[in-house]
C-alpha cells in the first residue's frame, strides 16, 4: 500500500524503532531458535508455492505493462525452480555454523589476561533491492541466522511477491518465538521510503543495495549510514593460448548465456591472439545460435564477420543482455593490464593449463572473486556454500565478494581475567 508523502517518515522511523527493540532480542537467540525459525519459514514456502506463483504473476503483468526490460522481468519471474532454491537456501543457512559468539584468537598476554575476539552481530541491516523476490527470503534467512533484525525494503515492480514472502517469514518467526518485528518489509512503494533508511544511523547499521547502477550510486552518494555494494559486474573470461578447448568452449559460453541478467555474467571475452582464429569460429557459432549479439575489436571481426565493431564504451559496459564484447589480446599481461582498466573488481576467470599463468592471474587481478578453468556464473553466495548471499561486495573493508553470515558480523575484543589490575 502507498503512505501519504508526509507519513513516511514516521512509518519508517517506527520501523527503525521495531527494527532496534528486535535486534537486541535477534542477538541473545540461541542458535536452536534460529534454526527452527528458518525451518519453519521454509515449510511454510512450500505450503504457499501456489500463492507465491500467483503473487507473482501479478508483478509479472504489471511490469510488462510498464514496458520492463526483458532482463528486468527475469530478475522478476518465480519459477518453480527458484522457489526450490529459496527453500533449500533457507535449509542450508540453518545447516551452517552459527557464527555469533565464537571467539577465536585466544592468547594469553603477559599480563596474565587472554585477550581474544567475539563475533557480534551488526545490529539492523537495511536491505535495498530491486525485482528479484528471491532477495526477501535469503536476506531475512542469512539476517535471521546471524542475529541480526533487518529492514527490507524492495521495489514496487515486485511488491505482490515481496508481500508474500514476507507473510511466510512472519509466520516463521513466530512459530519459533522470535519476534516478527525482527524481519519487516516496508509496505510503501514510496521512494521516500528509501531517503528515510540511509538517513537513519540511530536506527540502521548498514545499508545493503542490490539493483542498477542508479540506485546503488544514488545510495553511496546519499547515505548516512555504511554501505557495502558493488556498483557493476564487469566479468571477464580470458582464454590463454596454453587452455583446452573444450574447457574454454563450455566456461565461454556458460558465462555468457546461463543467464543474462546476473551481474555475474560474463561482458567481454578476453582471447590469446595465439589460439584466436582457431577458437573464435566455435565461439561464434554458439553465441549467434543462442542470439547473442558480438561486438570485436578489429582482429576479432576480421575473424567473425557477424561481430560489429566494439567501441571504447563497450568495453567499460554491464550489459546485463545477450550482448558480449569479445578483444584479442596478445597475451596474459595484455589481458591483466585490460581487466585493470575496464573491470569492475566484481568476477573475472582465466581458462589455462599452465599452472604458472593461473597462479599469476589469481594473483594479479584485484577482483572479490578470482577464478581458474570455471565460469563466472560461480560467484555466487549459494554455489560457494554460504547457503545464500546477501549481496556482492567490491569494496575492501569489512566484507568482500558474496556476503553470507560471517559477512553480517563484526568482532569485539573480549579480555578474560581473574582480579588482574594494570600496573
């Protein structure tokens, strides 16, 4: 439902106070809580698949009534298939390891004190995305897990799936006697919403987004609050001159067209000049009988007459279609001085036999997920066992790469003494 205007700043003030008075109660949960809390909210997905499915038929017909981009309305879409993966996400964050309150690094100091670290909770997490329904679920199951009350606030072409699951999630959380107010969907599609969460500090501790360039830079710009982000997912996948064929025929077209829409999907292909005009004309039938247009640089089209000619901007461009830009490169410095200029730190994966060649790159290429022999579709919470993700990260500090539990922390020193004084 839509809020008057003037109203949503003190409905999402009342949320932030929810949010906090839940967080408390989230960080003292046993970890038997939690996990029958996820337990529960997972059976009650099942139970609601019919529901879920046609919830979300009505984002469907709405956003394609409002022009979405084919790209926009694949985030969107809840198969069945991704109703199994938001259950078993559920199933495998209750199966992790509960991060909160281990301590680790306990030593003894000369003083006779064992100093050590705990980890914490961050407290309330804001979580805002765009489209995919899925987002509600892993969120509120990596949050729930690590003890932290989240704020999610997702946007309105998805409003009627994000409701739903968030009814599950209430449902869930009450059965196990955790508070509701510990996972809260804003019901306003007003973007006031989304300038109230990244200027409350007092109530929020992080701010994650999750959607287009747009948002993501209007959040980093605007906020208040601490924001772990990537703004692209300029993958690369470079084919070096000593790689399998037959290994970079499958990583190359996987990355590319799994699924177009994911910020982990391969942009450019990188080839050794040396294997190039033996590889490129596989390459290139794949990619036109999938309908993937092929922009080159000059060598490139002179091998693949279908391939028009890339401009300086394409090689710096998040796609996020059945595009691929594709460069001939002279070698693995080529490659790695290209991934520097034009990458977006996100995913890039070198395809090689040369066990030296894959051990500088991994090296060498400052990216939150660095890959050998394997497609980018990898970067993923899921695949890497977090159970799900919360969002990638690109920057530095605190977290990097996908965000699962341990990434919802933080540490505290804890110093364990007996009557000990500082002299």
């Amino acid at each position: 439902m839509d809020i008057a205007v003037t109203e949503v700043l003190g409905y999402m003030q009342e949320v932030g106070r929810k949010a906090r008075a839940a967080a408390r109660l989230l960080a003292r949960a046993s970890t038997a809580a939690k996990n029958a809390a996820l337990a529960a909210i997972a059976a009650d997905l099942e139970q609601q698949r019919r529901a879920l499915l046609a919830e979300n038929l009505l984002d469907l017909q709405a956003g394609a009534a409002k022009g979405l981009g084919e790209a926009l309305l694949d985030r969107l879409e809840l198969t069945p298939a991704r109703i199994d993966a938001m259950i078993e996400g559920l199933h495998q964050v209750a199966a992790l390891p509960d991060p909160v309150g281990a301590i680790s690094d306990l030593n003894y100091r000369p003083s006779g004190i064992q100093v050590g670290r705990m980890r914490v909770p961050l407290g309330v997490v804001g979580i805002i995305y765009e489209a995919r329904p899925n987002v509600t679920a892993d969120a509120a199951a990596l949050c729930l897990k690590s003890g932290n009350a989240t704020v999610l606030r997702g946007g309105s072409e998805a409003f009627h799936s994000n409701q739903a699951i968030a009814a599950s999630v209430r449902r869930g959380l009450g059965s196990a006697g955790l508070p509701a107010d510990g996972v809260q969907v804003v019901v306003t599609t007003d973007r006031a919403a989304v300038g109230a969460m990244i200027s409350m500090p007092e109530f929020i501790d992080v701010i994650i987004p999750r959607g287009g360039k747009g948002l993501i830079e209007r959040i980093s710009r605007e906020a208040r609050v601490p924001v772990i982000k990537h703004l692209d997912g300029i993958c690369h996948v470079y084919i070096d001159d000593r790689a399998d064929a037959d290994k970079a025929f499958r990583v190359a077209l996987n990355a590319k067209t799994q699924r177009y829409g994911t910020c982990n999907t391969m942009e450019t292909l990188l080839i050794a000049e040396g294997v190039a005009e033996a590889m490129l004309p596989r390459f290139g039938a794949a990619y036109r009988e999938k309908g993937v247009e092929l922009r080159g640089c000059p060598r490139t089209c002179e091998i693949l007459p279908q391939a028009l000619p890339a401009t300086e901007d394409d090689w710096a461009t998040e796609y996020l279609a059945p595009i691929l830009s594709i460069r001939v490169v002279p070698d693995l410095d080529a490659a790695i001085d290209h991934i520097a200029r034009y990458g977006s730190q996100h995913t890039d994966s070198i395809v090689t036999e040369d066990y030296s060649r894959a051990r500088r790159f991994l090296r060498e290429v400052d990216s939150s997920s660095v890959m050998v022999n394997a497609s980018t579709r990898f970067a993923d919470g899921f695949e890497y066992g977090l159970g799900a993700e919360i969002g990638i990260s690109t920057d530095k500090f605190h977290a990097r790469g996908p965000v699962g539990l341990e990434g919802l922390t933080s540490e505290k020193f804890v110093v364990l003494g007996d009557g000990h004084i500082r002299t």
